[in-house]
C-alpha cells in the first residue's frame, strides 16, 4: 500500500524545515559567540532585487573607509558584479554564490569567515540575497537586520512581506530622491512600518545624492564604538 499526499508528505516536509532552520540556529550562535569575541559588528541587509542594497554599501564603505574598519559578504544566485562594484572601495569583499538557494545560511557565513581576518574588522555588512520571503526565517549571527524597501516598490510592502519586515532593527526608505516622480507617499510608508514594525529604527535616505546619509553613517559609528 502506498501513502497518499495527503497523509505523508506535508508530515516529512514540515519535519525537515525544522531541522534544516534547528541546525541553521545553531550556526548561528556559533557565528554570534565568534563575531562577540573577535569584537565584530554584523549588519544583515534583506530587500527585494533593486532596492539599492549595493549602492547603499559601496557609498557606506567608501566614505567610512577612514573611520570604520568594514568587510562585507556578498550573497547573489549567480554573477559576482556585486562583489567586483564593491570591491572599488578597498574593503574585503567575499562571494557566496548561491546557485538556486533563494537566502543565505549561517553555515555559508561561517565559510565564508574564513577568507576573512576578524582581528582587523569593526564592521562586517552581509548582503544577502535580493528576497523578501526565505532569509526572514534564517538567522546568520548578526548583530542587527537593515530592511531596504524604495520608493519604486510601493507603499504597501511591508504590509505584504510582514515577516521580514517585523524582524528588522533598522528599516530604510531608499532611493527617496526618486519619490515625487513615483508619486510615493512617505507618509504611509512610515504608516505601513509602524503598523508592522513599531520597535524599527526608520530612515529615509538616498545612496545617489547623500539625503539621510549622515544619520545612517551616524548609527554605523555608534553601533562600532559601543563595540570597541
């Protein structure tokens, strides 16, 4: 006799994401305990393809370079013309290319380390691939999540995409210098965080013309010296 959909496969589905995310949170704290001892601050930064999460972190790299010691790890399915743009700035920069895994896990972030030294870091930026469904559910280690959404993606996602959003310390409004021509309310953008996210830290900033750079760069330095 064979088992029916019905009985048998949701049961071993159900019972292997648990495992898989159980063993991703263990990594995870393994990941915490190294970057706590070695003094590292880690930012994970979630969005949609397009948001800016590029721009933003070559310009944050760039005009930090003097003050903050950062590296970042680039997750992407295929290509490493991320990794090439952010590697103008001087930083370590490490590829993870994921082929058809939609996130990052904190396994892939341990690796990844190890074409790192620590020891000469104060800041280590992830930026995981361009989803707002599957890296929500992985903890990778990181100190505090940075959740982009523009203003070319409308006002209502976070009202579609609750899960990720409702896990981000810092929610960024990107690509602001755009938002008159888009016809894009900030105002109930903020709403719609709010509503999702009320702890969030919500900034309004533009990686193209600098607007809102300086409260970003600001939290940067703080997150670091409290570190130090």
């Amino acid at each position: 006799m064979t088992n029916s959909p019905d009985t048998a496969s949701p049961h071993r589905v159900l019972h292997l994401h648990e495992r898989v995310l159980d063993r991703n949170r263990e990594q995870a704290s393994r990941n915490r305990g190294l970057f706590r001892d070695r003094g590292v601050v880690v930012i994970n930064v979630l969005s949609a393809p397009g948001s800016g999460k590029t721009a933003l972190l070559e310009r944050t790299l760039t005009d930090l370079k003097n003050d903050v010691r950062a590296a970042v790890i680039v997750g992407d399915l295929a290509t490493d013309n991320d990794a090439q743009r952010l590697c103008r700035s001087g930083a370590p920069i490490v590829q993870i290319t994921t082929g058809t895994l939609c996130h990052l896990e904190a396994d892939m972030i341990a690796r990844a380390c190890n074409e790192l030294d620590l020891d000469t870091l104060d800041l280590l930026f992830i930026e995981n691939v361009g989803n707002l469904v599957c890296p929500a559910s992985f903890d990778l280690g990181e100190s505090l999540r940075v959740v982009l959404t523009a203003v070319t993606e409308g006002e209502d996602k976070p009202l579609k995409y609750p899960t990720l959003f409702k896990t981000a310390d810092i929610a960024v409004l990107t690509k602001v210098e755009l938002a008159d021509a888009c016809g894009f309310d900030c105002g109930m953008v903020r709403k719609n965080l709010g509503a999702i996210a009320p702890t969030a830290d919500i900034m309004e900033l533009s990686a193209r013309t600098g607007l809102g750079l300086t409260r970003w760069y600001d939290r940067i330095r703080g997150l670091v010296h409290v570190n130090t």
